[in-house]
C-alpha cells in the first residue's frame, strides 16, 4: 500500500482528469474551438476508482480534419467550375448591368483592347476582319499624282510673290506637308496667319488649274478598295488637299461612298511627317492605333506611320522598293495584297 501511495504522489495519475480545447477546421473551412477530456485515474483513499469513459477526440483525428477539409473545398471548387462550363454566363448581360467578373483561367486580356470587351481579337481573328482598319493617303495610292504639277504650282507661287526660285532639295523637304505648314516654317515666307491662308489657297488653284481636274486610278487600287469593302473593313482616306477639292474628286470617280471618314487639310495643323492626319483618323473611325494599317508611298507616310503606332504598307509607283523598306510591306500595285496578308500584318 505504501508503494501504491507513492505512485500516486509522483505520477500524473493522482492529478484530476485533463481537459482543455483545441482548435480544428471544418469542411468550410473555418476555426471551431472543441472541448476535450482525458480518461485517467485517481486514488479515493484506499480505493482506487476509474472515471467513466467521457467523449474524446482521437489525436490522428485532429491531424487529419484540416487535410480532409481542404481536399472537401477543392472538389467542390472543381465540381462548381466544371457546371461553369456545361452553363455558360451570358457576358453582355453582365457588362450592360456593370457587373465584370471574369473566370480565373480566362485567357490572358489583350493589352491593346479594352478590357471590358472580353478581347475582341481573340474572337473575330476566326470570325472576319472588323478588327482591323484600313487608312489611304489619297495622291500616289488611290489615285495618280503629278510631282512635275506640285513643283510647277510651287515655282509659280514664288514668282507671283516676287520670291526667288525654289531650290530642288527644299521642294523635296515640304513634299506630303499642308501649305501653310510648308509656307510658314521651311520657306519663312510669311508668319502672319492671314497671309499664309491667302498664299495657300493661291498654291492650290495654280494646281487645280494646272491638273485640270483629270484623276486616275493607281495599277490595282480600285480592285483592292472593292476587295476592303466586301469584307467590310473600316476605310479612311488622309488628304492635305482642302475638303471641297477632295469631296468632288471623290465624286469625280464614284468612290465617295467607300470611306467611312475622310481627313482634309482643314482637320489638322501639320501634315507629313507629323502622325497628327493618321490618328485623327483612326479616331474617327473608333479604333485604336494598334489595329490600323496605313498605305502610303513615301517614306515620310512610313516614318508618320510609324510614330503613331500603325502598321504601314508602301506602294513603290513613285519610289524603288528598296528606297522603301522601312515599311512593314512594300508592293508594286494594291491588288498584290489579299486579305490573310492584312491580317498577318495586324
């Protein structure tokens, strides 16, 4: 007896029963405090009584509910995505309604597209072209232009004016600029602004007169601008002619209803080599710089191309094809082009 007594002073089996509570995860998740007692036993005086078998919580139990939870989540999570799929969201309906929640293995978003529109390119790059627009400088790729006329409209304009003869290379330089852009900052005639209005509209009568308002399709154009507009692909044409001269030469030829936007000499402040013609453009017809394809045939197109982000193709009818290979594409006549060659370049 003497040795049972002592046992009972140094071993935990004279202490009360073990409680406490412990704090375990359940299948959704989150933390649940549960209470606990350890079956023990202790010493009565002589006797020796065990306590009744209370409620415990095995000790592997507790080490394995937070696994078993988390793998309950993930195949719900993996159930819940697979019905996603059999029932797709009707996404125009959550976009009108501002609600924009995107699933999490959604293809990565286009940077140049909104993203509100779901990558539009993605869809339409199987589905047609209207993702992709078409932006024609008017002389040298519609139509035929005369530089011998320029530079004679120029040459007489200095004479009425009492200037000395226009150098070549000068000539060369205000090539694809505005009038006024051309008479106020390389020839320093006038800086006054009613002066050069009156010494630009002048320059183009002396054109108009001298071209005798005669225009010709360029090799392949009207066939590539019908090939555009069966596809129904967004045109625009780029001009720094004035809009009144334009609008009848378009007439002239019947393609007055092929372009969706036309740019003149009276939208823009400077013309070539400046991009300000070509991104008024692809304003007006509501795309981004990124989606546009310009057509021009001078360098001075490619590098305002260029600087506006756009894509550029380059008619070689005036230049040699190697003067302009800092084009993205250089061709002989338009119809060469197909639709996949856009695209490719898009």
């Amino acid at each position: 007896m003497a040795v049972m007594e002592s046992i009972a002073t140094t071993s935990l089996l004279g202490h009360s029963p073990l409680h406490g509570r412990v704090s375990v995860r359940d299948i959704s998740g989150k933390q649940k405090p549960i209470s606990y007692r350890v079956r023990v036993t202790e010493f009565t005086g002589r006797r020796i009584v065990v306590s009744p078998l209370l409620p415990r919580l095995k000790a592997d139990r507790l080490v394995n509910l937070g696994v078993e939870a988390r793998a309950i989540e993930l195949t719900k999570e993996v159930h819940a995505y697979r019905e996603e799929e059999r029932s797709p969201k009707n996404w125009k309906d959550e976009i009108e309604a501002g609600i924009v929640q995107k699933p999490d293995l959604w293809p990565p978003e286009n940077r140049a597209d909104k993203p509100s529109l779901r990558n539009p390119r993605l869809r339409h790059e199987r589905m047609g072209c209207g993702w992709i627009a078409a932006i024609f400088e008017w002389e040298g790729v519609i139509i035929k232009d005369n530089p011998e006329l320029e530079k004679q409209a120029w040459l007489t304009l200095a004479e009425e004016e009492g200037r000395s003869p226009i150098p070549a290379f000068m000539l060369r330089r205000i090539e694809g600029m505005k009038n006024e852009q051309a008479i106020s900052e390389i020839l320093c005639w006038s800086r006054d602004p009613a002066s050069v209005k009156r010494m630009a509209a002048r320059k183009e009568e002396i054109y108009q007169s001298l071209q005798g308002g005669v225009y010709r399709f360029c090799n392949g154009s009207s066939e590539f601008v019908d090939i555009l507009m069966h596809y129904n692909i967004p045109m625009a044409l780029v001009s720094t002619r004035p809009r009144k001269t334009l609008e009848a030469a378009m007439r002239t030829i019947g393609i007055e209803e092929c372009f969706s936007a036309i740019v003149a000499a009276e939208d823009v402040c400077r013309g070539k080599p400046d991009p300000e013609m070509f991104l008024y453009a692809a304003q007006l017809l509501e795309f981004i710089a990124e989606r546009c394809i310009v057509f021009g045939n001078s360098n001075q197109t490619v590098e305002a191309a260029h600087e506006a982000r756009m894509k550029c193709v380059a008619v070689a009818n005036k230049h040699l094809v190697y003067e302009l290979r800092a084009a993205d594409l250089v061709v002989r006549r338009l119809d060469e082009l197909s639709i996949v060659d856009l695209k490719n370049l898009a």
